[in-house]
C-alpha cells in the first residue's frame, strides 16, 4: 500500500486544535485539521505521518461497513442501487429489480442482515453459472467453482482447477464479476502474473483496468455482511 494511491478529504473546524485521522477504507480517509491550517500544511502532515495512516488504512480495508438497517436504506446488486423497504409479507424478502427495491418481511426486521445474507446466497447460482459458461465456451479446464464470504479476495483458483469467488462481488457490475471470472479462469493456463497471462486476459477482457480500478475504489462498500474468511 502506497499513501499516494490514497484519496483524502481535509475538514477544517475552528474548534478543532489538534490534527486527526479518520480511514473508511483501504484507499480513503479524512483528515481533520484546525481552521488556519493550509492544504500545503496538510500534505506536509500527511507525509510526516504515512506510516501511522497507512496502518489506519490496512485496519479500515479488513472491517465490515454496518448498515442501519432503516426503510429507505441501499444495497448493491450487479452494481445497480436496491432499496430495502420492509412491508408485510410471506415471504422472507422479494426482490423487484425493475423498481430497484428489495422487500423484506417486516416480521424480520431485527434479522435484516440474515435476511439479506440469504438473498444473496440465493444469488450465487449466478456467479458459478457465468464462470461455468465462460469456461466452457472459451475452452477454459475448470473443474469445480466455489463462492464464498471471503474479503481478501475477490477470487483465487486451485492446483486442481476450481475456482473460488467472493460473494461480494455479487454488488458488483457484471462487467467486474466478468473480469475477476476471467482473470481467475486465465489463472488456469498461467498460474502467475506474468505478461503472458497479462496477454491473454486482455483478448478475453480489453477493460480489465477500468473494472479493477472500480473494485479498488468500490470494493469497500460491498462488505456489508460478515465475512467467513478461510
Ligand atoms: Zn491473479
């Protein structure tokens, strides 16, 4: 991790006294200042003290974001806006992706995120379906697929040729879920990141930097649910 990869926001306050540090995530943080201070004076502060950001950063990039489970509140599905409502209903939770709402079960309310970790379970079909036919159809030797809550990685593969995905990558635009399928999937033929594989993962996925690049900004508001990591 390099703090010049990292974006900051500088909030001034005239109560302030003292400089301090708050990171949301791996790449973001603001930094609180005293009103006179100037940005040039706040880069010189950042300097001085990367290395206590940067471990800032490192703890903020491992915990999960909480939701307050409220009427009104969004969740990410195919990087596409869901609003939670809570309504009286049968079932558990109903999905209407045209009007982007994601019901769930008022009866339920205080289990929101169990409900909303079965929601996306019941959505990992999707994830293993595309792997599955991207393999086949590019000839790729995949053998089995995994998805799992994992938070370190979005994906990583076998010796034996299976394929394991982070269910978060679920909130993820499909073009992303594609990328991270094909950069595993790649893995198969190389199993490093030498410019051969680099080579072939561009004839499948010319844009595969923009879609990592939008993991590395958006990656931290897809760990919403708790994590199981292996
Ligand atoms: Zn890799």
């Amino acid at each position: 991790m390099n703090i010049s990869d990292t974006k900051y926001k500088i909030i001034r306050s005239t109560r302030r006294k003292r400089v301090g540090v708050r990171a949301q995530d791996a790449n973001h943080f603001e930094i609180f200042v005293p009103e006179h201070i100037s940005d040039e004076a706040v880069v010189k502060i950042i300097i001085a003290n990367r290395e206590h950001i940067l471990r800032l950063l490192e703890k903020a990039s491992h915990k999960k974001i909480k939701i307050d489970y409220q009427d009104g509140v969004t969740v990410l599905l195919q990087g596409k806006e869901l609003t939670l409502r809570y309504i009286d209903m049968e079932y558990l939770w109903d999905l209407n992706f045209e009007e982007s709402t994601l019901y769930i079960a008022n009866e339920y309310r205080t289990m929101s995120e169990a409900v909303l970790k079965n929601f996306y379970e019941q959505q990992f079909f999707k994830l293993k379906d595309m792997c599955q036919e991207l393999a086949t159809r590019y000839k790729f030797p995949l053998n089995k697929v995994y998805v799992r809550w994992t938070k370190s990685k979005w994906g990583s593969c076998s010796s034996l040729k299976n394929v394991s995905l982070s269910a978060y990558l679920l909130m993820a635009p499909l073009q992303v879920q594609e990328y991270i399928i094909f950069h595993e999937l790649c893995h198969l033929m190389h199993p490093d990141h030498s410019p051969a594989f680099y080579d072939l993962l561009e004839s499948y996925c010319p844009e595969w930097k923009e879609h990592k690049l939008w993991l590395k900004e958006n990656g931290w508001r897809l760990r919403i649910l708790p994590h199981s990591e292996v």
